[in-house]
C-alpha cells in the first residue's frame, strides 16, 4: 500500500494559505497554488475594490470572470460555496448508493458539516490532497481508466462578503472534452477513495460530478475538482473497507 508520509495537523505552521483582510472583504489566498501570475492578476483585483464604498460583490466577481487568455479563453472560475448543512444529500434507504460509508454518516455531520468544512477548509487541505493524486496508485488508476494521468484543480483564492457572509472559491478554468470510452467513473470513484482513506482524507461526497475531462499533450487527463466536503483524519475505522 503506497501512502505519504505523515503530514503536521496544524497546517498553518506551514504557511500553506495567507488571509488578508480588505475594505468589505476577506481574502484567503493559497500559497501553494503554483502560478503566482494567476494569483497577481487576480490580487490586484481584489486589493482595488470598493466594496466598502458601495460597490457590489457582483461587479467584483465579474471583473474577475471577465479575464480571458490571449486566445479568448475565460482564465478563472467563481463558485459560491454553498451551505455547509446542504453539502450532502444523505437520502435515507439508500445506503448502497450513497458515496459515503454509513459508518461516517454521523462523523461528517459532527466534525465537517459544523466545523471543518468553513472557507479555509478547501485550501488547507489542498496541499494534503494534491500530494495524494501525484501518488503512483493514483496515476495507475488513471491510466486503467484511459486517462494520460490525474491532476487537481486546486483554489486559487477564497473571499468571503463580510457584508453578508457569503463566500466564493475562485478556481483556474478548465475547457472539458469527452471521456475515454472505457472509463467506468463507478470503479474509478471506489478505487480513489480507497487512496484518499489509506493517506488520512475522508473524501466524503466524492462522486463521478467531481471530475473533468481535459486534454493534456494530445491525450485525455481527469481532473479533481470541488473538495471542499473532504476532512483530514489520522485513519478510517478499522471496518470501512469491508
């Protein structure tokens, strides 16, 4: 079994993220995301609002939505984040199709729904789940799939409106192309899983709208995206894989 090696809980003493606080606005920024020009650009958008002279959240947003790459291409994503109550549907008689182990069921509502899963959750952990998917069995499991390999779209920033409390991850963008056709998302989903329990993360809402499709070099790559429901833990109870 192949796993990393142990990672310091208290994430902060890394430095892996950075808050700065702005006229009507929080700013938390990923150090580790690995294109600092993405992070300037964007940077200077938000340290130039005017959000606590009456201007709107909205206007903000799209000036970062409008920014396009040198083909016409838009650069970033937006996504509200959404109520952390709402982040699953635990639909009750369904306990076979449901993507997260009955066992857990009461673990994620107590520590992710009410604590871990807040603005910062996505970005601390995002150095931690990075290192996963360049693992080897992760790269393997791709290539079984049809895929050149697997990457992970990190965040690149999250803000919060301290206006009224809503927050926004802001993502590199991504143009989609088809899947291989003998990728079978069910076994790929299972087998990730497996890999993100055996290195410390539960990936609890992890499910097949939880990928890209994007073409590297000429070749399909699947892409991670949306995290933001995953908690760091030490280990899996001792019966999750039987």
């Amino acid at each position: 079994m192949e796993t990393m090696g142990n990672s310091k809980p208290a994430i902060e003493a890394n430095k892996t993220y950075r808050i700065e606080h702005l006229p009507g606005l929080d700013v938390v920024e990923n150090l580790n995301y690995p294109n600092q020009e993405d992070q300037d650009v964007i940077l200077k958008i938000l340290r130039n609002n005017r959000l606590g002279e009456g201007s709107y959240m909205g206007d903000l947003l799209l000036k970062i939505f409008s920014i396009r790459d040198s083909v016409g291409y838009k650069c970033f994503y937006v996504k509200i984040k959404r109520e952390s109550k709402k982040q699953v549907d635990f639909r009750k008689g369904r306990a076979t199709r449901d993507p997260i182990n009955f066992n857990l069921r009461h673990d994620f509502d107590k520590k992710a729904r009410y604590a871990l899963v807040g603005v910062l959750n996505e970005i601390i952990l995002a150095r931690k789940i990075k290192e996963i998917i360049t693992l080897s069995a992760v790269q393997k499991l791709a290539k079984q799939h049809g895929f050149a390999g697997m990457k992970f779209s990190e965040p690149i920033f999250a803000l919060v409106d301290r206006k009224n409390s809503s927050k926004y991850l802001i993502y590199r963008n991504m143009v989609s192309i088809d899947e291989p056709k003998n990728c079978v998302w069910e076994i790929l989903v299972k087998d990730l899983r497996k890999i993100f329990l055996q290195n410390g993360i539960y990936p609890h809402d992890l499910k097949s709208n939880q990928f890209m499709v994007v073409e590297q070099d000429g070749e399909p790559c699947v892409v991670l995206i949306d995290t933001e429901a995953y908690t760091e833990v030490n280990k899996p109870p001792h019966n999750f894989f039987s």
